[in-house]
C-alpha cells in the first residue's frame, strides 16, 4: 500500500469517475468514495473487486469528508458548471487550511479561476485538473493537465504521476500554471480534437463519396497511413472505425451510424476563447462549425431535395490525401498552440509550450507522432512564436501544402464539403502572403468612419485619404 501526505477522496463515480478510481486504488493509494446517488457506491465497490479492499465507501459527500483525516485531498469527477459548485458547497463546511479540492471535469477555465480565487482565500488548496484519455485512459493512464498553486500540485504530484500514461517512461502529468490554465490547456486539446477528427472525417468523405471507395478499403489506407508521419491514436481507430462490420446487417458499422453529432462545449469554449483573445483558430472553427450543421440532419435533407446535391466525382491521388491531411493536422496544431501562447501572456500564465506537446504524447485522444517533434521546434528556433514557421515544420508544410491545395480544388469542384481542410489552406496561404488585402479594408473604413491609415511610403500614421471631400 502507498502513502501519500493527504488522505485521497473521489466524489462521482460516473463513467470518468469511476474508471480514475480504480486507476488510484491499481496504483496503491486508498481511496475514499462517494456518488451523488449513494446506492452507486456499492456497484462500485463490487466491480473493485480485490481493490475495493483499499477503498472506504461513503453515504454522502460532507459524510466522506467529515470521515477523512486531515489534511484531505478531495478530487470531484461530476458534471462540468453547476455540480462543481454545488459540491464545493456541500465540502467547505468540513475543510480545513491544507485541505485541497480538485476538480477533474471539463470545467470552463473562467469557472476554475473564479473558484480557486474563492477557495484559496479560505486558506485552502483548490486544483483544476484536465483529464483526457476517455474512460480507458482514467482506467490505465490518461494525460493531466493541471492548474494551481504549485505547493498544492507538489503535494499530489505523486498521485497524478503514477496514473498518468507514461511516454518512454514520463508521466503525462504536469502543472501547466496557476488557477485556471490546465483547464484551458485541456480545453484547446479537446478544440484540436474537433479539428483532427473533422479533417480526418472530410478526407474519408473524399474517398467514400468522391472515389466510390467502401469503407473497409478506406480502413486499410488509414492502417497503413498510421505507420507514417501521420501516426496517431485519431487515425489508429479510424481505421478500426471503417473496418467494423455490423453484426445485425453484415454490412459497415459506420453506415448504420447516423451523420449527426454531439457536443459537450469545449470545442466551442476553445473557438470563443480564441476570438476574445484576437486570434483566429479557423480549422478549429470550423470543425465545431460543421458539428453544429450535422445537427440540423432535416434541415440538410430539405436543402439536398431543394438545391440538389452538387456531389460528383473527385479525382486525387491516395499520395495527395495523405500529404492534405497531415497539412491540416499541423495548422490545427499551431492554431492551438497560438491560443495557448495568447492566454499564457494574458493571464501571465507562464505556460511551457513545449512541456504542453510532452503531456499530449500519450494517454489523450490528440496524441500522435508529431507531438515529440512539436516540443522540440518550441525548444529550438520559432520564428515569430509560429509552429508554421519553425524549421521542421515549415519544410513539412512546403512539402505538403501542394496537396493540400489541389485536394481542397478538387473537393470543390466535385461539390464536397471541406471545411476543415479549406481553414486550414487559407490560414497557411495568408500567411505566406507578406502583402494582403488589409489596404482596402483600411481604406474602406477610413472612408466610412474617418479611422486613419497608416501610409506605407512615410510611415505617417493616422492618414487620411482623398474621399471625405
Ligand atoms: P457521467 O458518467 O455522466 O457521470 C456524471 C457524474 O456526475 C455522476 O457521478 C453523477 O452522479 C455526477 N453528478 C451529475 N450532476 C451532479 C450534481 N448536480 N451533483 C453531484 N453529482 C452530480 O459523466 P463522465 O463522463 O464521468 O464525466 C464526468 C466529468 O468528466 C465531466 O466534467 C466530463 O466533461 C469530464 N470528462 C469526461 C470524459 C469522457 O470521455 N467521458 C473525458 C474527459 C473528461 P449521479 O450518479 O448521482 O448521477
């Protein structure tokens, strides 16, 4: 059995939950636990089995931590927003200074400074840490991004280090800075997750609908594209996403399953973060974007009978798609990490891009071969702070952007939706581009609100042109 300084508290055994307490008690920590629904916990206790022997059970929250010695370590895997602070609530009459409260969810970044800024002025710890990996990943290794006072994190470090996946040996378990930045690193991961499945699910449209390919054939070319420069748990199950077969038709899974999807916020969390913070993350975008269109399924089966689908045939090579696709994976990566760098200045978070890419390398949904690649262009040289134009990476994107282009070319000519892929192109095109387009909207609004232009033959700023009369 381990020891730790805190005596540990799990409050929610949901799916996450439940799978991230069973990690604890593997890894030789006792457990207290307790569930909303007390008559949850003991399911929980008998699916334990031998490892419930290291687990305490509880009727409630306020039971479990009036019956935890001091100091506590109480982490929370309920739902994000209100049930946060509901159990913060229930919680602060039982805690004492040196006590700590972790929240594990997806919480929104502003909530977590907002409670830790509370809760730290009691004299007390409050962590917010981002868990990604899904239910398999809590169960036997998921990334952790964390956010807190440094004390606080050293303190249950080595709890977090021992569940944590471990890439050649290193956990992915860090404190990313203060207050709310392990939420909002976990937020742009979940945001650069929307644009890599997005990319991903445009190019196996291309092949579906566009080349008339059937899906196993399509499962077979991203097996083999996971062997290369694309490697990546994304691209590891999509392959075994096509390749299924449906028990009750004989036929693909994926054409049983219904073109309409989910979301649970941080995706779009990660795109209104980006705005207000003056950055565009437009791959991202418009992969949450295109969740939002899937939704409204009659509204597109109306629009195909009204407009007509102008879907045809597409001519690109299996080379172009490869090369498209990782194009677009490198520019949602640099638009997250752009964010990222936005926020750490803002909230004078300190953030570590690099330590960020090592965390991400395993366990979380968005890990891939690149990652490693990735920290080392943020420890070597990057012009203008843009992973776009640092060395490694920049080569990669000369050798790729031809595919990118003629893919989205052909994607449009053959009425195929690309949104993703398009983002991408157009973010990497304008910023190859030392000259745009700025001049006339300058001029524009000059013309209409007398704003001022900056002259570029004097340099003379707060210029005004020959309209106004
Ligand atoms: P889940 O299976 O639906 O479980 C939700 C848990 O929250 C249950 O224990 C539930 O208690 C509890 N709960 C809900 N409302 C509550 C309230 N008002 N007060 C107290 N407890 C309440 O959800 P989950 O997938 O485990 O997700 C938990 C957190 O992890 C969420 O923040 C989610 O965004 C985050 N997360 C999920 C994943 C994933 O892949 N699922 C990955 C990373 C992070 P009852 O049993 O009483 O209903």
């Amino acid at each position: 059995m381990r020891d730790t300084t805190a005596s540990l508290g799990l409050y929610g055994l949901g799916v996450m939950g439940s799978a991230l307490a069973l990690n604890i008690l593997e890894r030789g920590f006792p457990l207290h636990v307790a569930n909303r629904t007390a008559s949850k916990v003991p399911g929980f206790l008998q699916e334990a089995g031998p490892l419930g022997s290291r687990a305490i059970g509880h009727e409630s929250l306020a039971a479990m931590a009036a019956a935890m010695p001091a100091p506590r370590a109480i982490i929370l895997m309920v739902d994000a927003g209100p049930a946060v602070d509901q159990a913060i609530d229930a919680l602060l009459p039982h805690l004492r200074p040196g006590d700590t409260v972790v929240d594990c969810g997806n919480a929104d970044f502003h909530d977590t400074r907002r409670r830790a800024a509370e809760i730290e002025a009691r004299g007390l710890n409050y962590l917010g840490v981002g868990v990604s990996g899904g239910e398999e990943g809590a169960r036997h290794g998921p990334a952790i991004m964390a956010g807190g006072r440094i004390e606080a994190w050293e303190h249950l470090a080595p709890v977090f280090e021992a569940i944590a996946a471990k890439y050649e040996g290193q956990p992915c378990a860090a404190l990313m800075g203060p207050d709310g930045a392990g939420h909002f690193v976990k937020t742009v991961h979940n945001g650069i997750e929307y644009a890599d499945m997005q990319l991903i699910a445009e190019v196996y449209g291309l092949m579906r609908y566009g080349m008339g390919q059937a899906p196993a054939g399509i499962g077979e070319v991203f097996a083999r594209w996971d062997q290369g420069r694309l490697k990546s748990y994304l691209v590891e199950i999509t392959a075994a996403v096509l390749r299924a077969v449906d028990p009750a038709t004989g036929g693909p899974v994926v054409d049983v399953i219904e073109d309409r999807a989910g979301q649970k916020g941080t995706g779009r969390w990660t795109v209104v973060e980006a705005l207000a913070l003056g950055q565009s993350a437009s791959t991202i975008e418009a992969a949450v974007g295109a969740r939002g269109w899937s939704a409204e399924k009659e509204t597109r089966a109306a629009g195909e009978a009204i407009l007509g689908s102008p879907r045809g045939p597409v001519q690109v090579s299996e080379g172009d798609l490869e090369g498209a696709l990782l194009a677009g994976r490198i520019i949602a990566y640099a638009q997250g990490f752009r964010i990222l760098l936005a926020a750490s200045e803002n909230y004078v978070w300190g953030l570590d891009q690099a330590r960020v890419a090592e965390t991400w390398r395993a366990g979380c949904i968005i890990r891939s071969a690149l990652l490693g690649d990735i920290a080392a262009a943020f420890r070597g040289e990057m012009p203008m702070g843009q992973l776009v134009l640092a060395p490694a990476f920049a080569a990669d994107l000369r050798a790729s952007l031809p595919a990118l282009r003629r893919v989205v070319a052909a994607a449009a000519l053959g009425g195929h939706p690309v949104p993703a892929l398009s983002a991408a192109l157009a973010f990497a095109d304008t910023f190859a581009q030392g000259r745009g387009t700025t001049d006339l909207i300058q001029g524009q609004r000059d013309y209409f609100g007398r704003h001022g232009f900056v002259r570029l033959d004097t340099g003379a700023v707060h210029q005004h042109g020959p309209w106004a009369g």
